[in-house]
C-alpha cells in the first residue's frame, strides 16, 4: 500500500509502498484512512529537524492527524465496527512500571520522555492506507462530521488546556466573566477560539499574519475581534481587550508570548502551547514579568496534546462548531491533496492554512 514517508538519514521524503498491516490481536481494529491534515510538526519532519523512525526502520511513516473508516474488528473490540468513522490518538505509552502518568493512561504527562508518538517518534503514523490499532486509542467520531473530522486532533490541543485550565482556575472559588486573548490564527489558534469563545469566554485573537483579510473575515463570522500585530502593539492590544483572563499561545513565537504576558490582569493564567523553533536569546524584562506574576496571583502553564478525554471533548466541539458555523469551520480545511500529491501539501506556507491530504474518499 502507499505511504508517505521521511527517510531522515538520506535525507528524502517520498510515496513509498509499504506491507499492509493485519490484525495481530483480538483487541485492535482495521482502518482505512480516509483524511490526514498537515501541521508544523509534519512540515519540520519532513525538514529533518524532527522525526523518529521505529527502531530498525530507516524510515517514518508520517502523519499524525487523522479520520479513518473501521473495516475490520478483532473479536473482543465493541466500541466500534465496520463503517465507523474513527479518530486515532498519537502518543502512546512509555514502557517503564515506574512512570505513574502513564500507568494511568496519561501518557501525554509521562515523566520518562519514552513514550512513542505514531507519525512523530518511533511509531509509524497515519498517512497511509490502512492502519492497525488497539480499540482504546480510536475514539468514534459521528456521520455528520465527516467533512472536518481531520481537525479533531488539532483541536485537541485547546482541549487539553481548556481541561488544565478549568483545573487550575478552581484555585479562585467563584464564577465570573472572562476574557481570553488567542496569540495565533493558524489552524490551532482559530480552533482554540472557537472552543474557548463555545465555553463562554469573550475572545480575541492577536496575531500576525500575510492573509489578514482573510483570518479578520473568518474570525468576524465568529464574533471575535481579529487584532493584527502588525499594527497593533502588545500593549495597544491589551487596552483594546481590558483585563486578560486567559492566553491561550498558538504561535511558538516566544518573542510575542512573553511581551503579552507582561499584559495579563490580576489572576490570569497563560497557556503555551507552542513550539519555538532554537533560535537565539531574546531580550526580556525578567524582573517585570516577575514582578507582575508576584502581585497579580499569575500563572503560566505549559500544555502538550493529549489524553482521550481531550479526543471526546474535541469530537463534542466539533459537533457545536459545525451546528452553530459550519462554513467557517470547514474553511478552515485551505485545500485538500491526493497522496499522490502529499509532497506539495508539506511545503512550507505561509499564513497558518490546514492542508489535508487526502488518502481515500
Ligand atoms: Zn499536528
Ligand atoms: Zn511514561
């Protein structure tokens, strides 16, 4: 079968033909994979600055975003069946007995840094025909959402911390407005919004990008104000906003992340979630931040994707998203490619677009 692949040793990317997996246990399921999206991780694998193949592969299947269709079932799987649309998670467990995260099905906290991740780190991923998988990493996504089921995973991303936030905002025992700021208006940062704005947050989004126009239209649709960095300061920003509640990072530019987090009000908490690239230092008023986050109860939290329960609630999301704006939603899908063609969906581009190959229809 055909399958995208990173060969990071001769450095070269190719449509390979790869064995079709069978079922080996009673408890894993067949898919077909219908849809994968392309992210930064995906454009930096295929970069060679990132990606592991399994051990004694010489390559990486990649592709870590997916929709697939169940064909076949062991016997002892019984939350899906043939003709279910599944999403798959990626990371998976480290093998160590001492690693309590991950016993526990949290592997997304695991202490070792030993846990594979499929189409990223030592585990074959999902931009192929068919995979393999044990039933409790698939997570049943409804018929409806069959046209954007792809943005599962990285709406997974807002879910996690959405699930981290509401755990440290129990910290302040009462219920009051709040106002989130979204740096980023790529796929994850647009998610994020969408998610944070269903929760009952008042969002903006702050962010640069070449398609303003465009992202200022998409985000309108929503009612969320689009704040260009271009033109707008940090500090413009934050008059414009009032008091921040809660940043949700979706850019992995650190330069923005922490001249916004001298900004944040009294309270709030402010989420990472991207992954800077190694540039060098930057210059920042440490004494400032430290300042503020002291007098102001502050927060800052690092977050990355993601246990099941962030799957559910992601697939919940979706369904609102999809009742409530269906064209934006789906225009947040910028172009979709055959297999055949998954090399022009990795190239780099500018502007934050969700590119989606797809493998079957
Ligand atoms: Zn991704
Ligand atoms: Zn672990």
């Amino acid at each position: 079968m055909k399958a995208v692949a990173v060969f990071p040793a001769e450095r070269e990317v190719r449509v390979i033909d790869h064995p079709e997996p069978k079922l080996v246990s009673a408890t894993q399921a067949k898919m077909r994979v219908l849809d994968v999206g392309v992210c930064g991780t995906d454009r930096e694998i295929v970069s060679f600055q990132y990606g592991t193949p399994p051990e004694g592969s010489d390559y990486l299947i990649i592709g870590h975003e997916s929709l697939c269709e169940v064909v076949e079932t062991g016997s002892k799987v019984s939350i899906v069946k043939a003709g279910d649309l599944v999403v798959i998670t990626v990371r998976r467990p480290c093998p160590h007995p001492e690693c309590v995260a991950c016993r526990e099905g949290r592997q997304d906290f695991c202490y070792t840094g030993d846990f594979t991740e499929r189409g990223i780190k030592q585990s074959h991923g999902y931009m192929t025909e068919f995979v393999v998988e044990e039933e409790q990493y698939l997570n049943p996504v409804p018929r409806e959402l069959r046209d954007v089921g792809v943005l599962v995973e990285p709406l997974t991303i807002a879910e996690k911390s959405l699930e981290q936030l509401w755990t440290v905002q129990s910290r302040l025992p009462w219920d009051r407005h709040r106002r989130a700021v979204v740096l980023g208006a790529g796929p994850v940062g647009i998610l994020g919004a969408m998610a944070l704005k269903v929760e009952g947050f008042e969002v903006s989004v702050y962010s640069r990008s070449p398609n303003r126009d465009e992202k200022n239209r998409l985000l309108g649709a929503l009612g969320i104000p689009y704040i260009a960095a271009e033109t707008h300061s940090t500090e413009d920003m934050a008059q414009m906003v009032g008091p921040i509640d809660v940043v949700y990072e979706a850019t992995g530019a650190s330069s923005v992340a922490f001249d916004v987090l001298k900004h944040l009000g009294p309270n709030a908490v402010f989420v990472f979630t991207g992954v800077p690239g190694r540039k060098g230092p930057i210059p920042v008023d440490t004494d400032e931040i430290m300042r503020n986050m002291v007098l102001n109860n502050q927060l800052v939290l690092g977050s990355v994707n993601a246990p099941p329960q962030a799957f559910e609630s992601a697939i919940r999301h979706l369904g609102i998203f999809a009742q409530r704006w269906p064209d934006t939603l789906r225009s947040v899908i910028t172009a979709r490619f055959p297999i055949e063609h998954a090399l022009d969906a990795l190239k780099e581009q500018a502007g934050g677009v969700k590119n989606v190959v797809v493998v079957a229809s």
